[in-house]
C-alpha cells in the first residue's frame, strides 16, 4: 500500500516566511528608490551646470555678435569720412571709429578669456585671429580716410584696394568666429538633450529592477 506524507506548514511558520518576503520587497523598493534619488541628485546637478554653461555660451555669443558691429562700425565711420572729405557736420568719423576700435580691441579680449575659461579651443583660436587681423584692417581705414581728407578722390582711392582687402580678410575671420560660435551653442543645448534622454533611460531602467525584485523576493 502506498501512502501519502503531506507536509504542512504551521502558521507561525507561515506567517514567518510571509514577514521575509515581504522585507525582501521593502528592502529592494527602498534600494531602488536610493539608486534612484542618488541618480536624481547627480541628474539635477549636472543639469544645473550645464545650464549655467549654455547662458555663458550665449553670453558669449552676444559678445561675438557685439565685436561684429564693431568691425562694421569701424568701417562705416571711415567710409563716411572718406566720401564727405571731413567737412562741417560729418568731421567725427575717426572719433566714432576710434570709439569702436577700442571697444572691439577690450570686448575680443574678454570673449577670448571666456572662451578660454569654458574649454572652447575653437573658439578662442578663431577669436585670436580676428583681433590679429584688426590692426591692419584699421591702421589702413585710417589711412585711406586720412587721405582722402587730405588730397580728394585720387590720393584716397590709392588705398582703397588694400583696405578693401584687409575688410575682406577681417570679415571672413568673423565668418568662421560666427560658426565657432554656434557649433559651441548647438553642442551646449546637445549636452543638455543628451542629458535629459540619459535620466529617461535611468528612471525606466529602475523601475524594471524594482518591478524584477519585488517580483523574485
């Protein structure tokens, strides 16, 4: 004859086994929930810090545009002088000019000190050759202008090829200072994109451990 043992579980040894499940569970939600504060935290950190970044980017920027009217401003100034030959009225060209020549030479260098300081090489080194190329662009508009105050048309426009050259020369280093500038400020808001997907894949990640422990406990 065949018999049957069956094992029975007390209730104290029931009610044990239910109490160990369940501290499993509290112990695998209350690690998923530090992985993910601790994860939190770091999160709002780096978010932080890359927003002070991409305001700094922009501030940068602004100064960049801002030493792009001042090459125009300069310009303008001496081109008016130029054609007006300095007369009554239109005689404070070289002082407009000067004004912002000054203001180009002290924003360049506070724009390249911040370039420097936010790790963009690019940058820094496109706004180096700018302000190289400023000192010629200028002493040669002064020059030109000068000339034609002094003796008309025919002694100005014998300097009107090489400022026309230096203003070209200029303009095509602000042209790449600009792009510098912008790949700095797509690749800031990149950053920050980036970011923002990491913590997504992060938040889903724990929840699914959670789930898989709660489950196994």
């Amino acid at each position: 004859m065949t018999s049957q043992i069956r094992f029975s579980l007390s209730s104290g040894l029931k009610t044990q086994l239910l109490l160990m499940a369940l501290c499993g569970i509290i112990c695998a939600l209350v690690f998923t929930n530090y992985i993910f504060g601790e994860n939190q935290k770091q999160t709002l950190q780096r978010e932080t810090e890359l927003v002070a970044r991409l305001g700094r980017v922009s501030e940068l920027m602004v100064s960049i545009k801002e030493l792009q009217i001042d090459v125009i401003q300069v310009q303008q100034f001496l081109t008016d002088v130029s054609a007006t030959r300095g007369l009554d009225g239109y005689d404070d060209g070289p002082k407009q000019a000067e004004e912002h020549a000054r203001g180009f030479e002290s924003k360049a260098l506070t724009a390249q000190d911040e370039a420097r300081a936010l790790g963009l090489a690019d940058v820094e080194t496109a706004i180096a050759d700018v302000k190289a190329k400023f000192p010629a662009y200028y002493d040669t508009g002064k020059k030109m202008a000068q000339l034609y105050v002094a003796g008309g048309p025919q002694s100005g426009n014998s300097l009107m090829e090489p400022f026309d050259a230096t203003a070209e020369s200029i303009g095509e280093a602000l042209d790449a200072l600009a792009k510098a500038g912008g790949d700095a400020v797509i690749n800031a808001n990149k950053q920050a994109s980036d970011l923002k997907d990491e913590s997504a894949t992060f938040e889903q990640i724990a929840m699914t451990l959670g789930l898989i422990a709660v489950l196994t406990s």
